[in-house]
C-alpha cells in the first residue's frame, strides 16, 4: 500500500478542518492566516456583497473555554469603537459547532513588514503615535490588550493603523480594583448559557495567576513572571516601549540601549523608548496616551518629558526645527555683510 | 497671533533693522532717520500684505513666494526714489526680508477658528 506525502495529508487535513459556512451569509474564498486559537479566512458576505475576514475556532480546539475566549474576543473588540480598532460585523456558530465572528477586511500589511519599506523615522512614528491612540482608548474603556507587537499592528492601504488581535485581552470595568477586573472578565454572549454554573465556569476559564500570555520579547516583565494579576495597563506600556525600540532600530528588544544599536537615534527618542520599557511599572508612562503625547512631542521637535536637555541641544532642536528660517536670516546677514565690506561700495 | 498682525510686526522689526545698516553706509547716514522710517513703513505694508495673503492661502512655499515678490517690489519702488540708485543693495535684503516675513506669517500666524452657528 502506497502511503501519502505529507504534502498530501496537509492539503488534507486542511480540506478536513476547513469550516462549514453553510446556514450562515458568508461564502469562503480562502485562508488568510492561521493563529494558535483560530483562523481568519476571506469570505464573501453575501448579503452586503462584500469582502470579510472571518474567524473561525479552530477545527481541533473544541473546548468550550476556548469557544467563550473567541467570543469574548470578539465582545471586547466590539465595544471598541475606534479608527484604530477592526470592527466586528457579526459573532456566530457554524454548522460544525465552532464560533466564528466577522470582522472588516483588512486590506494592508503588518508594522514589522510596512517598516522594510519606510525609512522616514517621522512615517514610523506617526503610525506608532497612532496606535498608541488605539490602545490608550482601549485602556479608557477598560480593556488591556496583553499581546503587543509589530506583527499585530496592521498598516491599510490608506496608511490607516489597526490594533489587532485582542484574544488575550483582559477587561477591567471602570472603578473595579483589578482583583474585581479580573472575576469580571466574563462572558454575556453565548445564548442560553448564563447559569451560575456556567458563569463559574466562565471564571475558572479565565487566565489565572502563574500563566504567561503574550509575546516574550515585548511582554512586561510582570507580564513574563505571570502575574496576571498585577497586569494593568502599564504591562501594554511597556509592550508599545518595545515597539518602538523595534521601530527605532529595526531590531526585536534587547538588553541593549537603541543608541547602541543605531547610533543616529536620538537621545530623546531613546529616553522614551527606555522610559516606556522600565522595569519597574512605576517607572513608566502612567498611560498610553502619556507615551503617546511625548511620541508627538518627538514629532514637533518639542523637549519630551522623558529627557531633560541641555542648553546646547535646546538650541540645536530649536535651529533644527526652524532651519528654513535660519536659513533665510542667514543669508539676509551674508547679503547685509557682504555689501558692508563690497569693493564697490 | 493672527498671521496679519505677525506680519505687522515682523515687517516692521526687520523694516527698523533694514534701514538702520544704512548707517554703514556713510553716503547716506545723515538720511538714516528718513531712512528707518520708511523703511520701517515698507516693512508694515509688505507685512500686511503677506499677513492677508497668509490668511487666503495656506501654503509655506506660496507665502514664501509672495513674501519674495512683495518684498522686491516694494523695495524696487525704494531704490527707484532712492539717489544714487543702489538697486541690488535695496532689493536684494529687501526681497529676503519679504521672504522672512512669508515664512513667519505661514509658520506662526494663527488662523482663527470658523464660529459654529
């Protein structure tokens, strides 16, 4: 008997896993990408006529802990309401049992991609400055991401930030301590299923103290020790700090200081980058909108709070920023000075 | 600061400035106090100018451009009334000066905000 290549039984694994749309609007086109939870596929919405990303459980992750993550998932990125956050169209069940949600098509490419292409260290900050927007409205509206990197920033075609990826995001309702955010992360969606069995069960799904979730090298370092508990938005401080040293030296978080990596980044720029990825939780920006703020004081040539300047490099930044100026009295002086001193005056 | 009221000011400082280097030169430095304030004068019109101008258009190269071209002509009409006819002495500062006015009133002049009925 003749046994398969395993190109062969990929292509039909995948065929075997590949979701039942069938009682739902969406028609599948193909697979985008794959993630350790779910998959995201093009689909055709064919009641609007247009392009979605669904997705899908995946087909061998049939717990129901997991089904109740993907549509808190889904939950948390529908109460975000933002330019910077994918809209959720719809949340469902298949035919084969497996949650999907629907979600805008997003049309672009990844931050860690975009960047091979962009040079311009403005470009790169405005998008960075943008998703720090994203994710301090997130923080406003209780919900702490968990899991930022460049690969999950997404760049449009119209050059539009997005935030992706919110499957470990935690909530933290306004005014609950974070040992009540963390029994609060529950689930509301599921029909039917909101028996106080069930909603223990929603709890002891959540993540619990000792786990670590996220990407090693741009997670917190509480966030690498597992105290989910003490996570709260200082952890994605930290994570969107490493996301600029990578923005700053195309390189992943090292122990190293950027300016050793890359000499031409500036002093103010590696101020903040160091200021966002302290250690110590205290010792960073307060929020993503404070890191945000010193980004587009970095942007303006204005002093950031993360660096005092001398007086030299106070006049440098401000001859910096106003070089054309310079430039013009400059050469209203060379004009002045040489018909003082002309041979033919 | 409204962009007309900046260049006001930035026309006449440099308008002052302009007219005080003509002490440099001593064939006219018993005119300097004529020469100041007309000077001075030409700076507060080519600074209207470009502050209006500023507050039509809202473009650094245009500003630039218009601070240029105002500049020079309003120094040409100088050094065509001027004795001795020092034309590339007057026009030459005086157009920069036009061009420094543009680029102040483009950069730090303010336009006010539409008022919602």
């Amino acid at each position: 008997m003749r046994s398969l290549s395993d190109q062969k039984l990929d292509r039909l694994r995948r065929i075997a896993t590949q979701p039942d749309f069938s009682g739902t609007k969406y028609r599948l086109i193909r697979e985008l990408g794959h993630g350790g939870m779910g998959t995201v596929y093009l689909a055709e919405d064919s009641d609007l006529n247009r392009e979605v990303a669904v997705k899908v459980l995946n087909a061998s992750a049939d717990e129901a802990a997991l089904s109740r993550r993907m549509v808190r998932e889904a939950q948390i990125i529908a109460r975000l309401e933002h330019p910077g956050i994918v809209p959720v169209h719809d949340v469902g069940v298949l035919a084969d049992g497996r949650v999907f949600y629907a979600m805008k098509l997003i049309r672009g490419e990844r931050l860690d991609k975009y960047i091979t292409n962009v040079a311009s260290l403005k470009d790169r900050l405005r998008k960075f400055q943008a998703a720090c927007d994203a994710v301090s409205f997130a923080h406003a509206h209780g919900v702490i991401h968990r899991d930022l990197k460049p690969q999950n920033i997404m760049i449009g075609t119209f050059g539009e930030v997005l935030v992706v990826d919110w499957g470990v995001a935690k909530i933290l309702p306004p005014g609950m301590t974070e040992q009540d955010a963390s029994e609060a992360e529950t689930l509301r969606l599921l029909p039917g299923r909101h028996s106080d069995e069930q909603q223990r069960q929603e709890h002891a799904d959540e993540t619990t103290h000792g786990t670590i979730i996220g990407t090693a090298k741009y997670m917190s370092p509480e966030q690498q020790r597992g105290e989910i508990d003490e996570l709260d938005q200082r952890s994605d401080v930290y994570s969107l700090g490493a996301i600029l040293y990578f923005l700053l030296t195309n390189r992943a978080p090292a122990a190293i200081r950027p300016r050793e990596v890359d000499a031409k980044v500036s002093k103010a720029a590696e101020a903040v980058c160091l200021k966002a990825m302290s250690v110590s939780s205290a010792d960073r920006y307060a929020s993503a909108a404070d890191l945000g703020a010193d980004v587009a004081r970095l942007l303006n040539d204005e002093p950031v709070s993360a660096y005092r300047e001398n007086w030299l490099e106070k006049v440098w930044r401000w001859l910096n920023k106003n070089r054309v100026l310079v430039l013009i009295v400059l050469a209203y002086l060379l004009v002045r000075i040489f018909f003082l001193f002309s041979p033919w005056r | 600061m409204s962009k007309p009221l900046i260049g006001i000011l930035v026309g006449a400082v440099l308008g002052a400035f302009d007219g005080l280097t003509a002490w440099f030169t001593p064939a006219v430095r018993d005119q300097l106090a004529g020469i100041v304030v007309s000077s001075t004068f030409k700076g507060i019109i080519a600074g209207i100018a470009i502050g209006f101008f500023a507050k039509k258009f809202h473009s650094l190269p245009l500003g630039l451009l218009f601070g240029l071209a105002i500049g020079a002509l309003l120094a040409y009409l100088t050094a065509r009334f001027a004795v001795g006819g020092y034309y590339f002495e007057i026009m030459l500062p005086g157009s920069l000066v036009g061009l420094i006015v543009g680029f102040a009133t483009q950069k730090y002049g303010r336009t006010p905000v539409a008022a919602h009925p």
